[in-house]
C-alpha cells in the first residue's frame, strides 16, 4: 500500500511545535497509511518526540529554523523569509515529496506560500479560503458541519467565481460528508432570486443552470447556522466579516457564562448541574472543536488548521488531508470544471 | 409646552394593532408632552382602547383600512394602496401634522413610503436603515447598544455615502447615547489602513480626516459585540447579512438551551438556578428586548420597530422618536454636513 505524505508545518500557529509534533505522533497510532514531515526546528521537534509512543518509521523531519509569525506581514514575510516553515512545506508538495500540505499558521502567509509554490487547477481563476462551521443539522446529515467559502481570500469576486466557489466546494462536501450532491446556498440579503446586485442576479441563474451544482438557492445570515445547505458561496469580504461576528457571538456567550458563575452561589449549582447541556451548547458555537479547512482551487491539497489548534485538532486536520487525497478531491474539482 | 406628535403606524408588525395601542396607551402615563396619532382602522383601536386607562387627550385616530403586510411586495403594495397606514403616517409628517412616523410593519414599504412622502436633508444622497444591538459595552456607556449602518436600505455604497452615514451615525448616537464625542468604526476584513477594496481604503483616510467624526479606525466582525465603538459604518449588504448571523446565532442558542431543558431532569433544575444568568444572557443577545431603530437621511424621524415589537417595545419606540425631535438630531445632522 503507497503511503500518503502529509507535509506539517510544525512552527505555525499558537501552540506550534508542541501541537504539531504530538498531534503528528498521535496520528501515526490511529493510521498506518500515513506519513507525516514534520517542518520545521529539529532540536525542539526531536525533543518533544523522545517523550512520544508513536511510529516513527511514519515521521521525518525536515529541519528549518525560520518561521512567520501570526504578527508577520504575510506579503513582506515571505519575501524576507525563503527557507520559512509554511514554505518549505509547501515545497515538498510541489515537489511531489508530499501529497498535501498542513499548517496552523498566518493564514495570509500560508496562502501567499501555497500560491508561490502550488499551481491552480486549470480553469479555476481565484483559489478560495474556506471555513468548516457547527450548525443545528436541519439536513440530518452525518456530520452537522457546513463549508462557507470564500471567507477571505479575495475581497470580491465574479460570477464565474463564485459558481467555481461552488463547484470546489460541491466536490469537497461530497468527499468529507459523504452527501452524494451537497446543496448548495448563495449568501445575500434576501432569499428571491432577484436580490442583490447584478453580480449575485447573475450568479444565482448559472448556479440554477449548471448540471453539477445541487443548487438550493439564495441564503440569508439568519439560515446560516440553521444547517440548511453544506455549502454557502460568497465573496471573501462577506464571508470574513459574517464568519467572525458570529465567533464574536459564541466569545460573548462564553464570557457572560463566566460572569454569571463567578457572581452567584446558587447559579454555580446550577451550572454544574447543567454542564452536559452547556456541553452541547459549546460544541455548537465553539469553532476550535474543529481541525482544518482546505483553501480550495490549487492542485494540491491545502489545510489550514485553526491558530489555535491543539494536539487533537493537528490530528484531525492531517485527517481531514489524508481523506480529501484518498477522495482525489482536486480530481473531482477538475472534473466537474469541464 | 408644546406637545410633539408622533404618527404611529398601527397597523403594522405581528402584534397589530394591539401592541400599538396599548403601547401608546402606556405612553400616555409616561409622557406629558406626547401626542400619538393612531393610523389604522378605527373599530379596532377604539375596542382596544376602551380597555385603557390612559390620558386620551394625548391620543387621536386617522381612520384607514388599507394595510401592508410582511409577505407583500413592498414596491408593489405601495403603489396598489395609496391609503395603507405606513404611507398615512409619512403623509401626516410631511404635512406637518406630526414629527415623526413609527412602525412596525414591513421594512422595505416603510422604507418607500418615508422616500414617497418626506425629502431627503439636503446633502445626503441616501438614507440608511440603522440597527441597535447589544454590545459587552467596553466602552461602558450608560446604554450598552451599539448603532449599525446600513443595515440593508442600500446594497453597495461609495466613500462619500459611507461617511454621510458617520455623520448621520454620530448626530444620533451623541443625542441618544448622551456621548460627546461617539466613536465611529468601519466594518472591514482587517484592522488595518490599508484592509478592503477602494472604496474602504478611501472611506478609511476620508473618515480620520473628517473633523466632524471620532474616528476608531477599521473594526472586523468579531468586534461587534465588544462594544468597542459607538456606530458601526458599512454598505447594506455586509451590514444585512452580519446582523441576520448574529440574530441567527442567538436562536441556535435558544433552541439548544430549550432542547437541554426537555431532555434531562438534572438539567431542569440547574436551568431554573440560572434563570437569572440565562436571563442576562438573553438580554444580551435578544434583539426584541429593544424598541426601535431610526431610518436616517430624512429631513423627519423616522423610527422601524421591530416586526415582533409588543407594547412595551412599542412604546420604547416612540420613546425614541420623542427624544430624537427633543434633542433636533435631524437639525444636527444638517449641521455636521457643513
């Protein structure tokens, strides 16, 4: 059996490499098909291995000091920084010494790299950052996870942009979710299809008239956590600022939460007794439950895990790559492109 | 002392006319120097107010049959109903038989029937639909409401417009908030100058060079509901789709936390020790705990309530446009575009 190779950026990210380096052992566990290259500072990488029970016949380093921080300008930074963590694995991708790259890191960075490095599949104009959100599951799928893209990427984008947005993202969802044909849902402020400027009139029709797009029509931000559709389109202005105000939300509720226990003797009774049910509460709003989203349209597949991803999230989203190659999910974006 | 009339749609909204009547009803107690005049059908706002103790010489009754309904086409509706109570009440403000118009009815047909009926202040070049929503209040404000432009009114908008909606923001916001000086924030992918497309980048250096408007700089989703500005700038479009996310995820919350309480005895117990808590939760994320919103760029008040407004909303409402024409914030607004 040939074995798929993740390449880690095992320097990026809020708890890089200690995250990194243990999510990666504790992956060798629980796939045997799996080789992981951990990129990155070979003292401290080795360090923290030496305390690891793993399989390390499924680990190789690739030793580089230089990393870009979370503060870096993303543009300057990989200018200024050739051998950088996030670089050089996306080198071994384009390479061909992996088959999918995976990092934690400035996200700005982590695009500009794969873009430096990875080319775009034929056809797709603009690659796009994606999001993997918690929803109440209105669809009873599987997972209650929905993918909005693009949720950064590109400020604005076109039609044939956004129809792409939703052939990648078709592809995607119906790897990950295992949904034969993903509905598909177009962001807007209204739900008739004569809302919004040209741009979205337009792009509902081709959504509506392409074979290959499941289309469910226009979604307001009201539908967006209901789990009405798997995939929702947009420009990557709306889906940053939509994506982190609803974070901003969940942060809110956490924090109120905290008040209410640290004032009251009988409301800490009462959140003891009800923390199965705040579990579930926080599972739902709490997007660092989950590991990673692709960045759709190169030809390689991109992981961008959370900044704050730990351990357990490094884990899923080196997963989460593994099942996007085994799915040969940019083969299915090039086909559904023709 | 004379008495400022407010023309209250009482026809409108999902609670009509009920709410409208007993909201003004009550209103009467509050406030001396305030006349409402009840638009709507005079059968079924005498037999509301029969039931009243009120001051019934500040109230008065412009009889009309014709309504606007949430599902009508409000484009439509206004044309096909020249004698609907929204387009009334605007008529009773642009004969100066009032100083205001409050309703609760459908948004869009309020929106064309104060454009039909009352001028723009001469300056701006279009009116924005506002929001007030609840905010962590860092700024700790007497008030903890935050105010968003525009929230739908508009779907794009260019720099010139964006800052006609901070001066505007910012004349309501100090007569409202009592702030001096009201921090304004642009809504934007990132907190830096340079963040958005150029349309934002020019706003950004139009806004800090303004006199008239205490800029904060860009603020990003996850900022909303700190409270760390006073008014929040953006087009119709991002403004729309945020404030319907956020709304979205306080139902999810609601939903969660009652299918909690179904589910479990434990739960149920722990539920009722925290009613206090969950209810400071509840006011911080539930929009219906607020009266109304102004619709600003006319040269009148203009205050939407909230479709689901009950009397005590509706009252608030109409406190809102009392204290609005109190304290000229459309005299303001003219002169802050000078």
């Amino acid at each position: 059996m040939k074995k798929i190779t993740i390449a880690l950026d095992s320097m990026g990210g809020d708890n890089a490499p200690d995250a990194q380096v243990k999510g990666a052992a504790q992956l060798t566990k629980e796939l045997s098909d799996c080789k992981v290259i951990l990129v990155g500072d070979e003292t401290q990488i080795k360090k923290i291995l030496q305390n690891q029970t793993c399989n390390y016949e499924q680990l190789e380093i690739l030793h580089t000091t230089e990393t870009i921080g979370n503060h870096d300008l993303p543009k300057t930074a990989i200018l200024e920084k050739p051998n950088a963590s996030v670089l050089l694995a996306a080198e071994l991708v384009a390479n061909k010494n992996a088959d999918a790259v995976v990092s934690s890191g400035n996200t700005g960075a982590m695009i500009l790299a794969c873009a430096k490095k990875i080319p775009r599949i034929q056809g797709i104009s603009k690659t796009a950052l994606t999001a993997v959100y918690p929803t109440q599951n209105q669809l009873q799928r599987k997972d209650r996870f929905a993918l909005m893209l693009d949720v950064g990427a590109n400020i604005h984008c076109n039609s044939e942009e956004l129809v792409q947005f939703a052939l990648m993202g078709t592809a995607y969802s119906s790897a990950i979710r295992k949904v034969q044909k993903p509905l598909v849902g177009l962001l807007n402020l209204g739900s008739e299809e004569h809302k919004g400027d040209e741009i979205l009139v337009k792009t509902f029709q081709e959504l509506r008239n392409n074979p290959n797009i499941n289309f469910y029509g226009n979604v307001e931000g009201n539908d967006l956590m209901k789990g009405i559709v798997d995939v929702v389109v947009c420009e990557g202005m709306l889906g940053n600022v939509v994506l982190k105000s609803v974070e901003g939300v969940a942060e809110v509720a956490k924090n109120l939460t905290k008040q209410a226990f640290k004032s009251r003797f009988l409301w800490k009774i009462g959140l003891t007794l009800l923390s199965g049910g705040l579990f579930q509460l926080k599972q739902a709003v709490d997007f660092e439950e989950y590991g990673g989203a692709p960045i759709l349209g190169f030809s390689n597949i991109c992981i961008k895990a959370h900044g704050r991803s730990k351990q357990r999230a490094i884990k899923n989203a080196i997963k989460v790559a593994h099942k996007s190659i085994q799915d040969n999910v940019c083969e299915k974006i090039r086909e559904s492109l023709e």
